[in-house]
C-alpha cells in the first residue's frame, strides 16, 4: 500500500472544497484540482465554503479525515464583520448562539471568540469587499471545536454583524501562517497529528 500524503493549502476565494463536479455543469464552479496535482483519492478534511478562504488541509487518509473533522480538534476563524462588533455580541458568541441547522433550531456550543484590534494582513481578496465608506467593519477570532454549515457566518448574523470575509487561519496546530492564496505544502502526517 502507497503511503498516504497530506496538504496544506491556502483556499481561494470562489472555490468549492471538492475534486470532484457532482453534476454540475463544466466550467461553472472552480475545484481544488486546478490548484495543485494532487494524488489519486485526495480529499478535503471538512469544508470551506465558496465564499470562505482559508487554511484547507487534504489528506488520501479517511482515518485522518475523521479524527480531525471530530469534535475534538480546534478550528479558528478570522471574520470581518459588518459593523464595529460590541462586547455584548462577543460575549454572546462565546455562550452560544442560536442558529437555524438542517432547518431546525440549533444553539452552537460555547467557544472562544475576541475582537481583533488590529486588522489582519491577508492578501487582497479577488472579488473586493465594500470600503468603510459604507460604514465600518470590524475583525473577529472565532474558535469553533464544531463545525455546522456555514456556523461562522451565521453565528455572527445571529448577533447582529453578518460576516463579509471569512478566513480559516488554525485547524489544532497547523496554521495558515504566510500561505499565499492557491499555495499548497506536503505535510507529514506527524504536522496533522502530533
């Protein structure tokens, strides 16, 4: 048996956390194969949705897949969010919010969240975010051990401050660090479980 390999990868904006089109017509939606040559069998370990860019890690190992796709294994977010975000709304992160799952009630589990005070250096998305001329954003860290459909950007819609950019910076100890956009780096399976 091959050895299994292990990715990981700074997901562009507009690209959907898959290799495969499942039905899709050509050409409409941008894949994770486009990035890299990725081996036989990859596979994205959770999901970014289209508009979330981010630290994406890939494996060929399902067991691994699993393990960190498990509830035990922090995944940190950075938001910007529309509006200056107040204490109240942090504090309501933190304790759980409700949000609407599988089209019923859900309220997320307790986690870490802060505001960011100074904003953070990421590459200039490709389809551009409004300026403060509309009035003002703010940054917020979200570390989530869960990981529902889109929890982030409802979460902080929930309280008020609906999410504009979304990027993944930290799944346990594996960070996003100085990835540039697309960019992709072999990892050993000791990085993805130490």
């Amino acid at each position: 048996m091959n050895q299994h390999r292990h990715y990981k990868l700074y997901k562009p904006y507009g690209y959907l956390s898959q290799f495969v089109n499942n039905g899709q017509k050509q050409n409409s939606k941008k894949l994770l194969g486009e990035l890299y040559d990725f081996p036989l069998g990859s596979m994205s370990i959770g999901r970014l949705d289209e508009k979330s860019e981010g630290l994406l890690l890939i494996t060929t190992d399902g067991k691994i897949s699993n393990y960190i796709c498990s509830n035990s294994i922090e995944k940190e977010y950075y938001a910007q969010v529309d509006g200056a975000i107040t204490e109240e709304a942090i504090s309501k992160l933190q304790n759980g919010v409700e949000i609407g799952f599988d089209g019923k009630k859900y309220i997320t589990n307790p986690c870490k969240a802060f505001k960011i005070e100074t904003t953070p250096l990421f590459p200039e998305r490709s389809k551009k975010i409004r300026d403060d001329r509309h009035g003002p954003t703010s940054w917020v860290s979200i570390t989530l051990k869960e990981g529902k459909f889109r929890q982030v950007r409802k979460m902080t819609s929930a309280v008020g401050f609906p999410t504009l950019r979304l990027v993944r910076v930290r799944i346990g100890n594996i960070k996003l660090n100085t990835l540039e956009v697309g960019e992709v780096i072999e990892l050993k399976k000791n990085d993805l479980i130490p």
